[in-house]
C-alpha cells in the first residue's frame, strides 16, 4: 500500500540504498533511520530522516511511531544486540510487518559455531519471537562483493576457493525482492533464500570481469593463511575474518547450497546474470567511478 510509511534501517549500504531507491521510484512513502543524516542528503525530500542509533534503544522511537512496517539490515559484532532493539521498538509502536536481510548459509552445518552465523542466527530467533508479523531474506554471497575482493593494482583476485562454485546475486534484486514483500501480502511467516540462477567458479566469474572491463583479469588461489592475515590487517575484527575463511572454505569443498528459483518466483523474471552485474558495475570494477 503506496499510503503506508516504511522505515529502511541500513539505508546507506548496498542493498539498503537500493530499497531506498526502488521504493522511492515506486511512489511509496518512505523513512529512514540513520546515524549521519548527511550520508542521505543526496535522497532531498524524496524521504522522511530520522537520525538515529540502533545501540541507543531511545533513540528509536521517533523512527518507529506512525511507521507500518520496516526494512532491518544491520552488520558487525552487534547486530544481535541492535536489531532486537530494532524488533523491539517495532513491537512496542505496532508495527505491521518487519523484513529482516539475514544470510543465506546462516544454518548450515559448516556456518554453525562462526560468529557470524550466531548473529544472524539469534536476531532471526528474536524476530521470530517477538510478536509481529515477520519475514526473512537469505541471500547469497553478493556479486558486489567482487568490487572488494578484485585487487586492481594487479588485475586479480586472490582467494583461497580452488575451484569451488556459488551463486552471485545482484544486490539489486535482493531489493527488489525486499521491495515486492514490504509492499504485498502474503509473505509473513515466510524465510526466501534469494540467489541467482547460475552456479559459477571464480575462473568464470574474473572472466566475465574481464570481458566488461575490456581488461584481463586472473585468478589465484591463495593459502588460507594469508587470507587471513590479509582480512586481520585490513581492520576485519578477528571474528568476522574467521567466519569468512569458513565461508571460503566451504567454497573450495563444495559445500554451497545450490541456486533456488526464489527471485523469479517473487518476482516474475529471472535473476539477473553476473554478466549484466558485471557490465553495470564496469567502471567501478576499474576504479574510475
């Protein structure tokens, strides 16, 4: 309902920027909480700005009242901690309707003990149990996580997989899939793990990079070792490194879940292919945009 107010908690990220965008573009009013509201200047009048911070439960309360359903997207070592004070503050100004961006391999058997899984896996239990009407996105490893882990200087990426395989998703239909279930019935009670429809290795993926940036980039598989002395030196804290060297791990072992037919069940067209992700993002992949 285009009369309904949405509040989009993580709004200055990749996928929640775009929900801001898709939404906004689709006519619907919305808000959002933020702790920099100069980060959002750029959106103008186009959205409600409630500055905010999900560590500080009081300050919540103003994006919450009046607000008929919210987007929830949240990272780092307090997630837990945040988004039930998020669930919470919903609880308490009725909100209708909460999506919550979880993680596609939250509950699988390899994921289970990393910190990451027991973030997200706690909100999830949280959200579950709080009360209101709720549904959970689980995508897939984001194709725009190439634009970091593409070393430029040296036209490659570098990254202790083999030859293992995942499927990509397009940050954009992971909001547009949220979009679809912020703004239609019957996806309550429901968790959607969202990817693309191809199962591609990194050989293919630095391939199709390279065929739209009209530059050769490699491949290398590294030792997990200096993987993670790369992630620990890049500021990663200690907890997050090692929960995505699990992830790599279960890459290189082929222990990724297959794709599903979740986006075009939702929303009626296929996924878009790492191709298009690829040509759409070639300026940034070369650092010039």
């Amino acid at each position: 309902m285009k009369n309904e107010n949405i509040l989009i908690i993580g709004a200055t990220g990749t996928v929640g920027s775009e929900v801001v965008k898709q939404l906004v573009e689709s006519g619907h009013k919305v808000r959002v909480l933020v702790r920099d509201p100069a980060k959002v200047k750029h959106r103008g009048k186009a959205v409600e700005v409630i500055k905010g911070d999900l560590e500080k439960p009081e300050t919540l309360v103003p994006a919450f009242a009046n607000t008929d359903k919210a987007f929830v997207l949240s990272t780092g070592p307090q997630l837990l901690a945040m988004e039930t004070n998020a669930f919470h503050a919903a609880k308490k100004a009725g909100v209708k309707h909460i999506v919550k961006l979880s993680g596609r391999h939250v509950n699988a058997d390899f994921m289970v003990g990393t910190a990451l899984s027991q973030w997200h896996a706690g909100s999830e239990q949280s959200l579950q149990t709080i009360g209101i009407p709720w549904t959970i996105l689980r995508p897939q490893a984001f194709a725009s996580n190439f634009l970091m882990w593409l070393d430029r200087k040296q036209s490659g990426i570098f990254l202790p997989v083999g030859d293992g395989k995942d499927s990509f998703i397009d940050p954009r239909d992971i909001a547009a899939v949220a979009v679809k279930v912020l703004t239609t019935s019957g996806h309550g009670g429901r968790i959607y793990e969202i990817t693309s429809s191809e199962f591609l290795d990194f050989h293919q993926t630095t391939q199709k990079i390279s065929s739209a940036i009209g530059r050769k980039v490699s491949y290398t598989d590294i030792p997990e070792q200096v993987m993670r002395e790369g992630l620990i030196a890049s500021g990663l804290p200690v907890a997050f490194a090692e929960s995505m060297l699990v992830y790599f791990s279960a890459v290189k072992n082929g222990k990724m879940f297959a794709p599903t037919s979740a986006v075009e069940d939702i929303l009626g067209r296929p996924p878009r292919s790492f191709d298009e992700w690829a040509r759409d993002n070639a300026g940034a992949l070369k650092g010039v945009a």
